[in-house]
C-alpha cells in the first residue's frame, strides 16, 4: 500500500498530500502520517511554510469504520491541535469536498483556499455525533454561532462561494491550479510578519454572540421539530453554547463529554449502521461489480395511472426519453396532466426553470399503440394488479419488444417467475417495484426472477443510482421485501383497533418511536382500496364499502378537514363497532404506548427474520434500508433489523410467543446463540 500521507519540500514549502482512497477519510495511518508530517514542518529548519491538500479531494472526514471500537492514538484533536499550533502558516488546499473531520482539518490550518466548486460541511448529525475533533469550537468562532449551528444541525454542505462569504475560506482559488495557488498563498504568508491566524484564538465573532441572549432559544425552537427524537442535535447546542461563554479549552472538555456519549449511543451506531447499509445495497455476491450492462436509452411505460406517470417522470428527469402506453384515450388525458401538473407545482416552488419542465415533458411521449414500443430498451409496466391482464400484457411485449430489451413489471405483489412465463425471454425479465409517488419516494425494490440474467440486474442497479433511487434486491415471494414486512404492521394495527385501543393512542405510541405518522394515519394516506388485508378483519374493506377511500376520497379511519386535519370518523368508530360484535369481541382492550409499539413491530422483526431466512432479502441491512425508504421507518433506529439487534432478540421471542406468535427459525436460534441479524 502507498503511503497515505506524503510530504514534499520544494522552495522552502512542504506539500502534505493525503492519499487514501476512496475518499480521503481521516483513519490511523493517515493520522499518523499527518503527525508525522507535522512534527517535520516543525522542526525541518529548510521548512518555511505547509500546504496540505488531498489527492482528487480534501477529505471526507472521519473513518467510520473506526467507529464503535476504540480509535487507536493519535486522536483528531491531536493532531489537529498539533498543526494549529504550528509557527509556520499552514493553508489548507481544499478540492471537491471537506466534511466532517475533514473540515475541522482545514479550520486548524491556518489559511484555507478551496477551488469554486468544492463544498464544505458538517455531516456529523447525520450519524448521530458531532464535530468532535475542535469543530464545534472552531466553528463558531470562524463563522458565528447561528451559521456554525445552521451547518451542524442540517449536516447539509455549502459552496466554496458561500463559504468564502461566512469567512469560512479565506480565498477562491478560481479556475487556476489549485496547488499553484495555495503555493502562492503560502508564500506570501511566509513572508508575512504578523502573528498566525489560529481559530481557537479568534473571538470576534463570539463576543457579538455573547450579546445576543435569544440566540440560543431561537435556534431550539426553529429546530424544534426536526430534533425531536434525536440526541445529537441538542448536544451540539450545548457544545456552541459553550463555545459562546467559555475559554477554547473548556468548551473542547464539553465537546468531548458530549460527543463521547454520542459516540456511544444505540443512535450513533444505528446510523452509521443505516450510512453502510445504504452502500451495500446495489451489491449483489453472485453478480461481479463488472458484469456488463446494456446501455438504456429509451423507455416504454404501460398504464398511466397512479405509478406509471411517475415511473416516467423519473427517465424524463435525467433526460431519458419515455413512451408511455394507454388503453384509452382518456386515461392517457389524464394521466399526462397529472404529469404536466407535478411539474409546474415544483416550477412554482422554484425547484425547476420553464426551461426545464419544457424539456422533461417533451421527453414524454404518450400512445395508444404498444406497437410504439418496439424501439425500447426498457419497458416497465404499470397495469393493474390482475395476473390476467398481465399476461395480456406480457404476451404482446414478448411479440413487440426488441431482442434483448429489459422487460419489468411494476407490480405489488404477483409471481414475477409467472410472469416472465407469458415470455419466451424469461433471462430479460424482473421486477421494478417502485413506491407511491414514484417520482419521489427513493427506493427501488430490483426483484430477482428465477431466471433473470446478471446482465439484466448489474443493468437495473445502475439505472436505479442514475435515475437518483437507492435499489434493493428481493426475491421472488408474496410482497417481496417491503409489502410483505409492513403487512403485519398494518394488520395488527387494525386489530389492535378491533380489540379496544383508539386510533388516535395507536398513531401517537408510533409517532412517539419516531414515525412521522402512525398506520391508521398511514392507511388513509395511501388509500383504504389499494391493499386488501387477509384474515378476519375486514375494516378497510368496509370503509371502502361506504366510499371512504382515505385522504384522497372521503375520509378513511379518520374524517379530514379542509386543513388535513384529523378527527376520528364517527363511520369509521361505527365500522369498527360492528366488526366487534361479528366478531364477539368485547372491544375494552387498552394497550399501553410501550405494548402497541412492542404489538406491531415484533411481528414485523419476526417476517423481516423469515424474509432473510428464505433468502428473499440478501442482508438484514437491505431490509432495514427498504423500510427506511419504502416506509419511512425512523432512520436514527437503524430500520427493524437493527433495531432488533438493539432490543434483544431473547426479549422479542419472548414477546411473540406471549403474542401467540410463532418466532421464526431463524430469529429464535440468533436469540438462543446471542447473535445478532447484522451478524
Ligand atoms: N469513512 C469510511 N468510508 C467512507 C467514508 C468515511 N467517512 N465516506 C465514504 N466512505 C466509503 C463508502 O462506504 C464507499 O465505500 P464502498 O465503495 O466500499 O461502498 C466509498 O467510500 C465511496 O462512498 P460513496 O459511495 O458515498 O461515494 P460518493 O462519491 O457517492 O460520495 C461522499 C462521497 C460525499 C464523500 C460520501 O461518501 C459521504 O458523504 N461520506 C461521508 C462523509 C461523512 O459523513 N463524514 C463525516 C464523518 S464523521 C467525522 O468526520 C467525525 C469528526 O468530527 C472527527
Ligand atoms: P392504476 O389503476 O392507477 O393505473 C393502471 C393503469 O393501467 C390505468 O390507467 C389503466 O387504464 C392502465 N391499463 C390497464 N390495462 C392496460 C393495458 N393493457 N395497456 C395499457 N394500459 C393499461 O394502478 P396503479 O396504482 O398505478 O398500479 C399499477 C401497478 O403498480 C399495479 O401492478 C400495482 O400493484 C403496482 N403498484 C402500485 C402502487 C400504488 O401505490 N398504487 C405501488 C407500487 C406498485
């Protein structure tokens, strides 16, 4: 292995390049090399002055894999203190991104030049800790504490340019060599006769800080909503508050009391648990990462309904023309002005020119004729949920379609293996099960047939990224991964209702876990006819029956004002009742906030188990993904899967058999040998 970090001198200025690739993250050896590096600058007399800079861009931050043992010396701080502390000016040469631990590397130089395009920021919220390494004390002081905390509660990045405004960066490098220029710079500093510029020292910014007293009960109610549930952001607070009102030295004590604990908590880990499992995803054992692929340039949809209009929004969006196939002239009316609006909503919100809805659209071609699809490359449909008229369906495209097009079914819940069977090009055939609004929600279930080929799957893995979803990968079985999950959750929640606890009890125990909403609130958002549950109940099936569809028609569980706002539906209370005495239920069942959350999501543990057992999912991490982008399932839990690892799987056997259900195979022998599903 190369050294991931180099030094070289040249006219009386080292270079400090850290190399380690993929992306320059800060582990052992790069902190050893920059000690090391360090140490040179200090005590080589030929040395002068330092630029340090990574190679193809500055750092993306700590090495999260280091995370959850212990981090091996020299720490961050460490070194970052080490190269503040320098008599020579050092600059920081920063290209394409500095995050994270790689920002705060660049606040303890002592100049900093980034190229226009870079970007800065403070991801660390997102894994549930803080810039723990200086950062929540530097910050502050280079940029004011209301901008750091905007930066280190949204995690979000921002441009060089921006960056430059606050003071973040000294000087843009414009489109000049990057190097050329932090070379110059050092030069000049070099030669420069006045104390360094440390941000520890700074104060300026802090003392206008200090004289705002309301700053800090602004920035916690602004947040308010977005940190319910998480740790991280109020101990960031805490650590800007006491950059605010303490010496450096004692707010960096609190920043490491608070990111200690951090570091510790089931959150933390859950979430770099979920940042590694989004990455693995698109990996699939048995099909090498250089399996060819077949170029997708055209796109056919079949049905423009609720999901075909947005399957086809998403290849307009990145510039890949579509046609989209109708039986009637009326329903395809109706569904390329549903098209049309989605575009101008998001036009009046600013997030697209004219410019650019004129060119999505025109990528969207309607027909009636599925003879308009021979030149497709990929043709998804998107019919209705009847093994009939996809076979209707299947039979044509095998007749239309061109050799080797990539044929997909969009469908819930049927075979996919039955389907590639109205074909004589089964190896051509999947599953791309997109969630409802397509356009938006970033998940794309890739559902494996028997016979589908490698090259058909490393296809549809690129294709997902390019068209910005996040692939899965099922197998074939009755709602694949995501449906077949939340399927139980959805069913006890109804029963739970039948048995005696109020709609409104059951939605709050769950918004209280971290869901943004609650199942029955869930069920009247996606609509009381789109999922028929089996077994006894019968309650959506009867609202259904007096025309209440959900949000979108009538009201579903609860009724809705013009303001979205929701009552419990006397029809719906009136439903429920009569399922009751149908069923000789007494109704007077209460369960607490910790019994209906333990009530619906151990049977969703137990099929996430099987789910994994019969190789429907490939990983637990895959099925924590899928509910985290299918369904919303908080992210700072982990998903189920890790969630389950965190609460005991002893605990949850436990549970399901006081529940009356049966704990899979797989779940009991992980809780008996005290395994874990990440493993
Ligand atoms: N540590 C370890 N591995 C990392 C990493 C990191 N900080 N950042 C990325 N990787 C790995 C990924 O897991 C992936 O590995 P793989 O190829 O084996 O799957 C590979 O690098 C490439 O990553 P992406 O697929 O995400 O590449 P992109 O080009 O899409 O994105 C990126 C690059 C914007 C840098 C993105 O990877 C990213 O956001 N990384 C995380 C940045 C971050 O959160 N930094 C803060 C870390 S915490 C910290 O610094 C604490 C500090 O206070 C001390
Ligand atoms: P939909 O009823 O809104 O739209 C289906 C469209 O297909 C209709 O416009 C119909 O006219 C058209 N159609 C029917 N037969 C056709 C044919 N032979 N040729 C061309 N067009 C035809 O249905 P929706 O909700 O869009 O569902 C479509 C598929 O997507 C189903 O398989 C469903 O299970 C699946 N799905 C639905 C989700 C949802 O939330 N609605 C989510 C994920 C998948």
């Amino acid at each position: 292995m190369q050294d991931p970090v180099t030094l070289t001198v040249k006219n009386g200025i080292a270079t400090v390049l850290i190399d380690n690739p993929p992306v320059n993250a800060l582990g052992h050896q790069v902190r050893v090399g920059l000690r090391d590096a360090a140490a040179r600058i200090g005590d080589d007399t030929q040395i002068r002055a330092a630029v340090i800079m990574g190679r193809s861009r500055f750092s993306a931050g700590a090495d999260i894999r280091e995370f959850g043992s212990d981090i091996a010396g020299p720490s961050h701080s460490e070194v970052f203190n080490q190269i503040e502390g320098l008599m020579k000016p050092v600059v920081a040469a920063i290209d394409v991104t500095a995050l994270g631990g790689g920002a705060e590397l660049a606040m303890a130089c002592h100049y900093r030049i980034a190229t226009p395009t870079a970007r800065i920021g403070f991801p660390e919220v997102k894994l549930g800790i803080l810039p723990g390494a200086g950062g929540t004390q530097r910050l502050p002081r280079l940029i004011g504490a209301e901008a750091a905390l905007d930066m280190m509660l949204s995690g979000k990045p921002i441009t060089a340019a921006k960056a430059l405004e606050l003071g973040l960066v000294d000087k843009l490098s414009g489109d000049a060599d990057l190097l050329a220029q932090a070379l110059r710079l050092a030069t000049e500093m070099m030669n420069f006769d006045s104390p360094l510029p440390r941000s520890s020292t700074r104060d300026a910014r802090i003392k206008e800080d200090r004289a705002d007293k309301e700053l800090f009960a602004r920035i916690r109610s602004r947040n308010a909503r977005a940190m319910r549930h998480l740790l991280a952001p109020e101990a960031i607070i805490r650590c800007v508050e006491a950059a605010v009102t303490l010496p450096f030295e004692e707010g960096v004590r609190v920043e490491k009391a608070e990111s200690g604990r951090l570091m510790a908590s089931d959150q933390a880990k859950a979430l770099s648990h979920v940042f590694f499992a989004m990455r693995q995803t698109a990996k699939i054992p048995d099909v090498p990462a250089h399996t060819p692929v077949k170029p997708i340039n055209s796109v056919g949809v079949i049905g423009a309904g609720t999901m075909g209009g947005g399957i086809a929004m998403n290849f307009a969006n990145v510039g890949i023309p579509v046609t989209m196939v109708e039986v009637k002239a009326e329903a395809l009316d109706r569904g390329l002005s549903v098209i049309i609006r989605n575009y101008e909503n998001t036009a009046a919100k600013g997030k697209l020119t004219q410019e650019q809805v004129d060119r999505r659209l025109s990528a969207i071609t309607g027909t009636l004729a599925m003879d308009d699809l021979a030149h497709c490359d990929l043709i998804i449909e998107a019919v209705f949920e009847s093994m009939e008229i996809k076979e209707q369906v299947f039979s044509q495209l095998d007749r239309i379609a061109k050799p080797g097009a990539v044929l997909a079914s969009n469908t819930s819940f049927l075979d996919i293996d039955h389907i590639a069977g109205f074909t004589k090009r089964p190896d051509d055939v999947l599953g791309l099960h997109f969630f409802s609004p397509a356009n938006v929600m970033p998940l794309l279930e890739v559902v494996r047939g028997e016979q589908t080929s490698n090259t058909v799957l490393a296809t549809a893995m690129k294709l997902s990224r390019q068209i910005g979803k996040t692939p899965v990968l099922a197998r074939v079985c009755d709602g694949f991964i995501a449906n077949r999950l939340m399927l139980p959750y959805l069913v006890n929640a109804q029963e739970m209702l039948v048995e005696g606890t109020s709609m409104e009890e059951i939605d709050a125990a769950m918004t209280d876990y971290g869901f943004a909403m609650g199942p029955i609130s869930l069920l009247d958002l996606v609509g009381l006819d789109v999922v028929t549950f089996p077994g006894e109940i019968k309650l959506t099936e009867e609202l259904v029956k007096q025309e209440r569809r959900g949000q979108k028609l009538n009201g579903g569980f609860y009724d809705y004002d013009d303001r979205r706002r929701a009552t419990p539906s006397p029809a719906a209370l009136a439903v429920i009742d009569d399922v009751r005495q149908r069923r000789g239920i007494r109704g007077d069942r209460r369960r607490q906030p910790e019994e209906i959350v333990t009530g619906l999501l151990y049977p969703v543990i137990n099929e996430g188990a099987q789910t994994l057992d019969e190789g429907i999912a490939l990983r637990s991490g895959d099925i924590d993904v899928t509910a985290i982008l299918g369904y919303n399932w908080p992210d700072f839990t982990g998903g189920p899967m890790c969630w389950a690892d965190q609460h005991g799987l002893a605990r949850i056997v436990d549970g399901l058999k006081k529940m009356g259900h049966t704990p899979a195979p797989l779940l009991t022998r992980l809780a008996r040998e005290g395994g874990s599903f990440s493993g």
